[in-house]
C-alpha cells in the first residue's frame, strides 16, 4: 500500500503553489488517493482540509493519517461529483481551495487484484467503487456496436472496430475474466507499424472501459460545477489530468466560465446575455511538469495542469454536460 510521506503527487509543487494554502481556510483534496496533496496542504499553513475519495481502500489507508492531524483533516468516502452533498454533511458550504488529480491512481494500479493494469493479470474488474458493472460484464455482454463506440470514444482508438469485433469473437468461445487475457487480445489484435505508436496496444481500449465504468467524464463535469458553487471568491481550482479527454473537458469549463468562449461575429444576431464570469484564468496555457520530474515519474509525462480562481459573481445556472458522452446498454 502507498505512503503518503514516500508517495509524491504529480506536479505536487505546482498544485501548491496555484492553491496557496492560508491558515484558517478550508480546502478539498477531492482526489485523497495515498493523502499526498492533502498532507501538503496540511504543512504548508494552518489549514483544514476535506479528503474525498470513492474508493474505499483509499479511506481505508488514511485514518492513520486522519489521526495524525486530528481535527484538521477529515475523510469522506464519495464521489468528488457529489462533494457539494458530502461537505454539506459535514456543515461546510464554502471553501478556500479544491484540488483535483483525475483519473486512476498509481494506488489502484499497483494493485493486480482491482483489474485496472494490463502489466500485471488479476481480475477484469476497474470499479473504482464496489458498486455497478465490472469490466469483465462489460466486455462479455455488450454489443460490438457498443464496445466500438466506447473503445473509439474513450480511448480515441482508431482501431476501435478491429478491437470490438476481436472481443466478441472471443468471449463466443470463452468469457474474459481476467486482465491477461484481454490484454493478450489486444497485443495480437491492433497493429502497431514499424517505428509508430510506442504505447501498449491495451492502453486505449484499458483506459477507454475505465472511463466507461467510473463515468469518469460525467464524475468531472459534475466536480467542476459543484467546485463553482462551494469557493469563495478568490478561491482556488486547481485540477491536474492526464489524458486529452479530460483536459479539454476541463479547458472548455474554465473558459466558458471564464466569459473566454466566443460569443460569435459582430455581424451576427446578438445571443442572449452570458453571465458574469465566475472564474478567471490562473493559468492561461495548460502547464506541464518540470523535466526532471516527467523524467523520474513516468506518469507524470502525459499531466496537465490547470487553475482558476474563484470571482464574486454568481455561479452559473447553465449546466455543463461532457462533450462526446456515450450512451449504451448493457444486452
């Protein structure tokens, strides 16, 4: 199990450094994981902080730390889409900072057994909860339609259409149950060409039913609006991703919220009024890691890091919905 003192967070520095904790705020590590984040909060001022995380190992894991900063950090285990619910259980409406890591953490695949890694064989499950449909009923029931639109959708495979069928025809002879076996399918099923993608082949369609089991895009669109309505103004955003879906999920939220989405031509028909902005931009071009760290961490090379910080205008009423969401059922 990881340590939040051994285990450091992706662009730890910078996430600091964007969210400024000040003594006497409250912040929200929606992302808790190993407590990395949270405990850097923790020591850089006098602070409280609320750690969020749906999976229940992770909650698990932090009561020793929970203990350690008795009374100023608190545990809640849910999904950072309902943290305005969650904290409000907990009497908190406002806070001074959110903080969030997207994604699967290396927590969850270093362990075999929770099926998120195609590295190591364990079974097919990627539930970052105990709750809903497992990988491996995903894969075994849904229609090769279905499993073509997620692979394509969600791991932006462009061999999408090979990979579904491949899996159809080989849960008609024998049902997936395991990691190994769906990476070994993979590995034989998408081709690579001579000095192209340096990638597993497992690492789209992987990634692609992740996200389809967590709905992790809808989980982030619902972050985002909730992270609108609980910070102060001045309050800070800072939310690091680690693939093209989710930073432009991210992107298009700050800038339409940050009044920076194009309102259209001068010699158009004038839209209806937009509100007042309800953040401005931190970090105006997404940042990336320094080279030392991308160089000592392999997962930090694909981060990005963007922030904003809260106005005093009101929160937007206009929801905001993941763009390319897929809608399936399963047979």
């Amino acid at each position: 199990m990881s340590d939040a003192r051994t285990h450091i967070p992706v662009m730890l520095a910078e996430v600091i450094d964007v969210l400024n904790p000040c003594d006497g705020g409250v912040y929200v590590d929606g992302t808790f994981g190993a407590g990395g984040y949270s405990r850097a909060i923790l020591e850089a001022a006098d602070c409280a902080v609320l750690g969020i995380d749906r999976d229940p190992t992770a909650i698990a894991a932090g009561r020793a730390m929970e203990e350690e900063f008795s009374g100023r950090l608190t545990l809640i285990q849910g999904r950072f889409g309902d943290m305005r619910e969650l904290l409000a259980a907990h009497d908190v409406t406002e806070v001074d900072g959110i903080a969030l890591d997207v994604g699967v953490s290396s927590m969850q695949l270093d362990q075999a057994e929770r099926g998120f890694s195609f590295s190591s064989d364990g079974p097919l499950d990627m539930r970052m909860a105990a709750d809903g449909e497992s990988a491996a009923e995903v894969v075994n029931t849904m229609s090769a339609q279905d499993l073509r639109r997620i692979i394509n959708v969600y791991g932006e495979e462009k061999q999408a259409r090979r990979v579904a069928e491949a899996i159809v025809a080989r849960r008609n002879e024998k049902p997936f149950t395991r990691t190994g076996e769906l990476a070994d399918l993979l590995e034989k099923t998408v081709h690579v060409k001579p000095g192209g993608r340096r990638i597993h082949p497992a690492t789209r369609t992987f990634q692609a039913l992740r996200i389809f089991i967590n709905d992790e895009l809808g989980e982030l669109a619902r972050a985002l609006m909730a992270a609108e309505v609980l910070l102060r103004p001045t309050g800070r955003l800072a939310v690091v991703s680690f693939h093209s879906l989710e930073d432009r999920l991210v992107k298009r939220f700050l800038s339409q919220r940050a009044g920076r989405t194009s309102q259209g031509s001068r010699h158009a028909p004038e839209l209806p009024d937009v509100p007042d902005a309800s953040f401005e931009l931190v970090t105006t071009r997404v940042r990336r890691p320094e080279e030392t760290e991308a160089t000592d961490n392999p997962r930090a090379r694909s981060a990005r890091l963007r922030a904003a910080q809260r106005t005093a205008a009101k929160a937007w009423s206009t929801s905001f919905e993941p763009p390319n969401r897929v809608e399936v059922h399963i047979q």
